[in-house]
C-alpha cells in the first residue's frame, strides 16, 4: 500500500509494521469483520421471522400444523449446532442442484448417486464451474445464512411460544368477550405484551448467535477466526514478512471485538426492556413505576 513497502527486510520497525498491517491478507482480515456483522444483520431477522411461524405453529389448533412446529424445534434443539451448520448447506445445496439437473438435463442416463458421488450435469452446478470468485463467496454465504437462521430460529420459536403462553390468559378472554376474534385477540393482546416476556431469551439467543459465528469456517467462508490463525502463525523465511508466533495477539484483538460486540448488544437490549416494559404488569414494569414516582 505504501510507496516504501519495496524491500520488507530493510524497513525500520514502524514502516515494517505500517507495510505487514496494510497488506492484502491484512486487508481481508479487517474485511473478515464486516462479513460477521453483515451475517449478523441478516441472520437475526431471518432467524426471528421463522421463529415467529414456528411459534405460530405450535399454537395452531390444527394438529398436523403443530406437529410440524413441535417436530421443527424439536429436531433443531435435540441435535447439535455444528451437525446442522454441515448438513443444511450440503442437504439444499444437493437439493437445489437435482432439481435443476432434471430441468435442465432430461436426457442425462447415468444415475446421480454414483456411491459416495453425487453427479449432476454441468448445467445443473450451482454456482457454474466458471462463475467468479465473487459469486461462490456469495454462495456460501447465503447458505451460511440460512443454516444459521434454521438452528436459531427453533430456539426463537420455543422462546417467543413460551412468552405467548405468558401472556394472562384473562386478558385474552375479556377481549373475546368484547366481541374480538381470535386473530383480533392475538393481535391487539398478546402480541403487543409478549415481548416484554420474549426479550430475556431473545437476548440470550443473539449474544449464542454472536459467539457461533466462528463456525463459518465450516461454511468454507474465511472468516475473523480463519486470519486470526494464519495470520498470527509463525512464518517462515519464504514469507516477506516473517514474524514470531503472534496468534495470542491475533485472538486478542478478537476477544476484544466479540466483548465489546456483546457489551454494546446488551446495553441496547437493556434499554429495549425499559422500553417495552412501561406500563406493563410486570417486574420491570413495577420497578420502571416505582422510580418514576
């Protein structure tokens, strides 16, 4: 990056510095960080918006409805994290490409599972063989993305069901009495107040989302915990910036990011409580009103 970033070896210690921090796997390090924000804003409201019909679902008085939601949690929540962040992107991904093959390819006759192969036509491969970087890079991404927000999104339905079921029951009732619909009820009542019961395990479940987010590598995303560690590993002298093991420093600087990414989320949930909790029948409605007189 700097004019003076010619000859590595015979650069004095803060030009040395100043060329190795701006080089390019340096400037894809620093990058790694936008993409785990980026995968958070994304992810939550997708993983809420499908907790939501998953809560939905488990209210639902038709019983093959419910018993798809009860089957979703469920299965998520019994098993772990890391069998679902390696089989969503590989099962839809699969998915996705033998449909195509079939649209695509109608004439193929050689079978697609071909023992631990599977095979599908050039024109069925997603992305293309000849696609840039970019798009694969994408691609893992958005399956990243939904990976995550399947898992987390059964723990927000179980959440969001619990915080429904919190809501009094009598108020529910009154409001029917008062000639409102079921829907009406739901709409106008519960959902309103559940979220006062709903944001304790919301926050709990966006500060798990925040530290699963080093499981991107399994994803093949390069992400801050991939650089960190190839990064700070000790070089050699084939390198032009050959330094001592600096992986603590490296993984510093990411304890550093993640606590102050988890501090900052939990002074806004903290405020987003107060919020919701005015006015409410609650603890935190009681200690809001008690302060105010």
């Amino acid at each position: 990056m700097f004019s003076f970033c010619i000859e590595p070896a015979t650069l004095p210690q803060w030009q040395w510095f100043a060329c190795y921090l701006t080089t390019a796997t340096h400037l894809q390090f620093y990058r790694s960080f936008g993409v785990v924000l980026v995968l958070l804003a994304i992810t939550a409201p997708v993983a809420l918006g499908m907790g939501m019909l998953g809560a939905l679902a488990l209210r639902a008085r038709l019983w093959p409805v419910r018993l798809v939601g009860q089957g979703y949690v469920n299965l998520v929540r019994g098993v772990p994290d890391i069998v679902f962040f390696l089989f969503v992107p590989i099962a839809l991904g699969q998915g996705i490409e033998w449909v195509l093959h079939h649209i695509n390819c109608p004439d193929w006759e050689q079978p697609i599972r071909q023992g631990n192969d599977f095979i599908v036509c050039r024109e069925a491969k997603v992305p293309p063989n000849n696609a840039a970087r970019w798009v694969f890079e994408l691609y893992a991404f958005i399956m990243a993305v939904v990976a995550f927000a399947l898992v987390f999104g059964a723990f927000v339905a179980n959440t969001l069901y619990g915080a429904m079921q919190a809501v009094p029951r009598a108020q529910v009732e009154t409001a029917e009495a008062y000639g409102m619909t079921r829907g009406q009820a739901f709409r106008r009542v519960v959902m309103p107040q559940m979220w006062v019961y709903a944001l304790p395990g919301l926050s709990n479940i966006w500060q798990i989302l925040i530290k699963a987010t080093p499981l991107l590598f399994l994803l093949g995303i390069q992400d801050a915990v991939y650089w960190a560690r190839e990064l700070g590993g000790q070089k050699t002298s084939l390198y032009a910036y050959p330094h001592p093991d600096w992986r603590m420093w490296y993984f510093l600087a990411l304890l550093c990011f993640y606590l102050l990414l988890t501090w900052g989320s939990e002074r806004v949930f903290a405020r987003l409580n107060d919020r919701l909790s005015h006015g409410q029948a609650t603890a935190a409605g009681e200690r809001l009103r008690k302060a105010a007189a």
